[in-house]
C-alpha cells in the first residue's frame, strides 16, 4: 500500500492552482500561508486526515505529489 506523506510534497513545483485542494475528499489539503521559491503559496497536507485516495496526484497539473511504500 501506498502513502502520502508530508516530506514527500514536491512544494516548490506547487503552484497554487487548489485543484488537489477543492477535490480531497476528506479535506487533508489546504494552500498554507508560507511562499515557495517562485513566490505560490503551497499546498499543506494533514496526514491524520488523508485515506492515500491518490485524488490529488491525479489532478496535479504539477506533480507536486508523491507516493511511497508504507
């Protein structure tokens, strides 16, 4: 199985768009406060509430997500 976790966010490729945002099923996603390196806001992920439905990978226009082996 597999699992999303934070360290694992390709934040500086984020680009602020709020798909992955707007499609979460279980709200894990919000855009934080803090700035990348192109100056976007970046997506933050809460891993208490994430179900690794891979939703967000899917509409990322920017493969800012990762996956991994548990």
């Amino acid at each position: 199985m597999t699992k999303l976790k934070k360290e694992n966010l390709k934040t500086e490729w984020c680009k602020s768009c709020q798909y992955c945002v707007a499609s979460c099923p279980k709200g894990a996603l919000s855009i934080g406060e803090e700035l990348n390196l192109s100056g976007f806001p970046y997506v933050v992920l809460d891993e208490s509430k994430c179900i690794n439905c891979g939703i967000c990978r899917i509409v990322c226009p920017d493969c800012v997500f990762r996956f991994t082996e548990n």
